[in-house]
C-alpha cells in the first residue's frame, strides 16, 4: 500500500485529519479501481469524503465513499456514480451522459474480475473529459509520496495461490454451466417426447343449430306465378358434435313444389353451412309457406325443442 497525502483546509494549508491509505493497483482489479477512484479525486482538488458528502452533494455517506476508495471490496454502483459524479461532472464539467457510460463499463468490467480474481489488467481510466493535469493542492506531489514497499515474496506467493485457486473455481463454474447448457436441453427433449397425462373433465355432449340469416327470399318477398328459384338459408353447428347425414325434410303439402328433403353435409361444431332448395312458385296468386326440420337419414326428427325453418313467398 502507498500513501496520498493528506487533504489540506482550503486557505490555510492545515491538514484535516489522518492521512487515508491509498490502494496498491497492482494487488488486484478490486485495488486497481480504487486507484482509479482516487486519481479522480485528486484531479478534482482532493476534496475530503465529508465534503464530497456535503458540500459537494453526493447522495452517499461519507463512509461509503471511504470504502469505495479504500480497495477492499467493489462498491454498489450507486456508491461508485455518486463519487464519480460530484468530481468528474460537477466539480470537473464532464459530460454527464459520457461519463456515466465510461464508468460504468469500467465499474461492470471491475466487477466481473474481481468475481474470477482476474489479473488481467482493465482499461484505461475512462476520460473526465478534463486535462490530466495535477489538481493537488499545493506543497503536495506525486514525488513526494512515499515509495511503497517491495512486496515480499511470501505474500506474492500466497497471492498466487489465491488467484490460481480462484481461476480453479472459476473454471469449475464454466465448466458446470457448460453441462447443464449440454444436458438440460436433452432433458426437457425427452420430456417432451412422453405426453404427459392429464386428467380430463367429460364433456357432455350437446346438439344444437342457428339459423344465421336467409341468404336468398327473406319473408315475405314476391315471386311470379310458376317460375322456379332457389330459397338458401345459412345455419351454424352451435353444438358440439359434428352434424353427419342430416337432412332438412318438408313437412308440409303446398301449390309450391319442393324436394322432399335435401343433404346437409358435413358441418363440424362451430362451423356454417349455406342449404338450398329449389322452389317452383304456383300457378296461381296466393301465399306459399313450406316448413323444414332436420332429420337423421332416416327421416328421425332431430333438434326436438327447435321450431322448423321456413319458406315464406307471395306468388303473384
């Protein structure tokens, strides 16, 4: 660990407080963004943590500010926007847009090393969009720092075991999602292949018809005296089972001429079927009403509670 030197009173050169240990940057990503943080800060002019927290109106503690420089562990993203934004845009002028984004990435990339105990080094601080210049107050440099210790060769040692073990767990991790990327979906394949059973309600089945408009002669229209046409009216299966050798079947003598019965065909619940008749008109003037009801082929009536459909027409 180096030491930074102390922040000093504004205008009196008098220091405040004990001097805060800086991170080493090269003990690990989680010490590197410190590092960063505090370059930041000391771009800025090196404003004390309980001034960033007051004065300078960062919407943290002033101790979560101390932890985020501190290298111990990556702060929440929130604690990292407050302390980069109070410096690289209110007090520096940065683009608040861009320097979020910046520090984001790094934040995020910061994150995702110190998780698998990465040594690669991240990149570059991202730019406050300030000069680099040495914002410290005066009768402070970075000569004058104190040089830090080489680290001894146990430590480097046992950090080594520490990364390597990390890297070990890591793979570990990859190499599991891997599998359950592998087999999961062989799983959820051989689910599928098996339907599975399910118990199912009964349904009652029920019969039922609609008649949906007269397509051609609605009620009460005119027709000549002898001449032949075609009455369509347009019914709907509303039940639920499929209508199969059904019939409409007259169930009255006129002067008009009808069929004795014509087909329905095949109609499936929910479906619409249009039915013609070909009608020859009387000879003579008079009213012409003809009824059907739907029968089995058998001439069985069906649909018992439903009135019969009907042919109504003037002959003129």
């Amino acid at each position: 660990m180096t030491q930074s030197p102390g922040s000093q009173d504004e205008g009196t050169g008098a220091r405040r407080g004990r001097r805060p240990v800086r991170p080493d940057p090269g003990s690990g990503p989680v010490a590197l963004f410190a590092h960063r943080l505090w370059e930041l800060k000391e771009q800025a002019g090196d404003p004390s943590f309980a001034d960033m927290a007051s004065r300078l109106g960062a919407a943290a503690s002033k101790s979560s500010l101390a932890a985020a420089a501190r290298g111990i562990a990556m702060p929440s993203w929130e604690t990292t926007w407050e302390f980069v934004r109070v410096l690289a845009v209110d007090r520096l002028g940065g683009d608040g847009d861009e320097v979020r984004r910046e520090w984001r990435a790094y934040w995020e990339q910061a994150t995702r090393d110190s998780a698998c105990g990465s040594s690669a080094s991240p990149p570059d601080a991202p730019d406050s969009g300030t000069p680099q210049a040495d914002a410290r107050p005066s009768g402070t440099s970075r000569a004058g720092a104190e040089p830090s210790s080489p680290p001894l060769r146990g430590n480097r040692s046992r950090r080594g075991r520490r990364h390597a073990v990390l890297a070990a767990v890591c793979g570990v991790v990859g190499a599991g999602a891997i599998l359950v990327g592998w087999v999961l979906p062989q799983l959820v394949d051989d689910a599928d292949s098996e339907p599975a059973a399910h118990p199912t309600t009964p349904i009652t089945p029920f019969d039922d018809s609609v008649l949906e408009k007269d397509v051609t002669y609605p009620d009460g229209t005119v027709v000549r005296s002898g001449t032949s046409f075609d009455k369509t009216w347009r019914l709907r299966n509303s039940g639920n089972i499929p209508w199969q050798d059904r019939y409409l079947t007259r169930m009255n003598d006129t002067p008009c001429q009808a069929p004795k019965r014509v087909a329905i065909g095949p109609v499936l619940p929910g479906e619409s079927v249009d039915i013609t008749v070909r009608v020859r008109a009387a000879e003579s003037p008079g009213r012409c009403k003809i009824f059907w009801k739907m029968t089995d082929e058998h001439g069985a009536p069906l649909l018992a509670a439903k009135k019969p459909i009907f042919l109504d027409v003037s002959v003129a």
